[in-house]
C-alpha cells in the first residue's frame, strides 16, 4: 500500500496518505484514530481501498487525540495535497469527537462533497487534552474550543465540570456499569446548565452534496440518537445545500462503524471485543451486529453515489 507522510511542521496537518490501488481520483478524508498510521487508520484505509477510494487519515497530532483549538484549515491543507495527486473529489468521515470535527470541517469547506458523521453531536465542545494529569485521563481547557477558524476559537459548549471533577464524574458514572467508559452526564449536565446559543452549533445546512448521519441511542458516551433526531429536524426547518440521511438505531453502542470494517480490524472475535466494550453489545448482541451490517450498507451506498454522480 503507497503511503505518503505528512507533519504539522512541514506540512500544516499530521496525516497519512494511502494511495489506493486501483487508480481513483476521490479521496475520503479518513479521521479514525490516535494517529493517522495506527492500525485503526490502516484498516480504514483498505476498507476505503475496497471501495475504490483512496485515503487522506488525519489526527490532531502524533498519537494524540486531544483536541484543543484544532484548525479546520488542516483539512483544507490535506485536500490541496490530495488535488497534488490528482483528485478531484473528496469526502470526509470520522466517528465520536472526529464526527463532530468531520461535521464542522464540511460546513466550511465545500469541495467536500460526502460528509459521514457517526456518533457526531451538532455543537462544538470546549477543548479537551487527554494524558496523565493529577490522575485524571482527560481533562477540559479552560477558555479552549475543541475547533479553530481563522486563528480564533469557534464558539463551543463549555462543559459544567471542571478539573478533576470532570474525570471522577466520568469515572464515577463508568463504575460497575459493563462499559469501558460513561461520559453522558458531562454532556447532559452540560446542555442542562444553559440553552446552546446559535453559535456554538455547527450549521450543518451549508454542507454540501450528500450528508450522512447515524448515533445509536445506546452509546454511553453522549446522546449520538438525540443529537442525529436534533440535525435532522434543523435540516427540515431550515434552506439546506445538500442531500442528507439521518438515521437512528436502537442498539449500536458508541462503536457504530461498518461490520466489514471492524472484521478487517478483528477478522475473529469482534462480538467478544464489542460485549467486553459495552454492555448494551452484551445484552443485545444480535442487534448491535445488525446494526454494524446496515450502517455498512448505508456508507457503501452513500459512497456508490457520490462517486457515480461526481464522476
């Protein structure tokens, strides 16, 4: 598999380009993991290649999922190196928090023209670094967006914990529950504290060409069902530029990637890993798994179109 290396320093975006094999001027903007050259990232990338697309994966940084003030404009810098190579169209997707930054990123940039977000909420958070810090896994920034425009902070939800309270809340609500970790209530509490003002949420209707949603009411890290129902009502109430699906499942846990996806990842006992992962995939193992395959069909039909329709 051709890579191409790109740095911070360099290049203004850590990422990792995966050429596919077959020739493809489409490139899918790949925001999978810690880093853009872990396994998680690599998986993604031959599933793209299956697809017939190439793959741009990114990361905030060198194996670091904190996400302080992250520029957009590092998206943008990957799809000029991505034209460089001789593509023409461009999608981004990303799941948990790089669902949210796959969301922001495509309201401002319109050459992207397939936005998948999974698991992504519709409003920008404060930033957050994740390390060691007195105990604490990951803790909020005081006066820090998650996202940055234009060398400014864009507006963002602040959470109503601060640190260390912050951590021991989520520690607290993980505690004897069967997940790997429970962060609903910094989030419920957070949007219980104060209405979101207009501008901390993302105006996902200047999103162009084919938009696609999904969260599933089981995850036990945020609302992802409530947040999907929440964009689709903004779409229907409001001149929109794009094409959109906006889906919801019952069952799905916070892992709502696509079945064949995860098999590249984990060719055999993926619905061990999944149970030992979350409860819900435990209790209701069948319809978790149901739920991956549709989501596979879902993202595989969104990618026919879009390269069916920009070829």
């Amino acid at each position: 598999m051709k890579k191409v290396y790109f740095t911070v320093e360099n290049d203004g975006f850590h990422g990792t380009y995966y050429e596919c094999p077959q020739e493809s001027k489409h490139t899918m903007i790949g925001l999978f993991g810690d880093d853009p050259n872990d396994y998680m990232a690599k998986c993604g990338a031959r599933w793209l290649h299956k697809l017939g697309v190439n793959c741009m994966a990114m990361s905030p940084g060198k194996k670091d999922y904190s996400h302080v003030n992250c520029p957009i404009e590092r998206v943008e810098k990957a799809i000029e190196k991505c034209k460089g190579f001789g593509n023409t169209r461009f999608g981004i997707m990303g799941m948990s928090t790089a669902g949210m930054y796959s969301l922001a990123a495509a309201s401002f940039i319109p050459d992207i023209t397939l936005t998948v977000g999974l698991t992504a909420s519709d409003f920008v958070w404060q930033g957050f670094e994740q390390g060691k810090k007195d105990g604490c896994r990951e803790w909020p920034v005081p006066g820090a967006s998650t996202l940055s425009k234009d060398g400014k902070p864009l507006p963002y939800m602040p959470f109503v914990y601060e640190h260390p309270d912050y951590w021991n809340v989520i520690q607290k609500e993980t505690k004897g529950t069967g997940n790997y970790l429970c962060s609903r209530s910094i989030f419920d509490d957070s949007e219980k504290n104060r209405e979101h003002p207009e501008d901390e949420m993302i105006r996902i209707e200047d999103i162009n060409g084919y938009l696609l949603l999904i969260g599933a009411d089981d995850d036990t890290l945020w609302d992802a069902g409530k947040y999907v129902r929440r964009m689709e009502k903004r779409l229907e109430n409001r001149p929109h530029q794009c094409r959109y699906k906006a889906i919801t499942y019952s069952y799905g846990t916070h892992f709502v990637l696509p079945e064949s996806m995860l098999r590249l990842a984990l060719p055999v006992g993926l619905r061990l890993f999944m149970s030992l992962m979350f409860k819900s995939a435990k209790e209701h193992p069948k319809e978790c798994e149901q739920t991956r395959k549709d989501i596979d069909r879902q993202i595989r039909e969104a990618v026919r179109i879009w390269m069916v329709e920009n070829d």
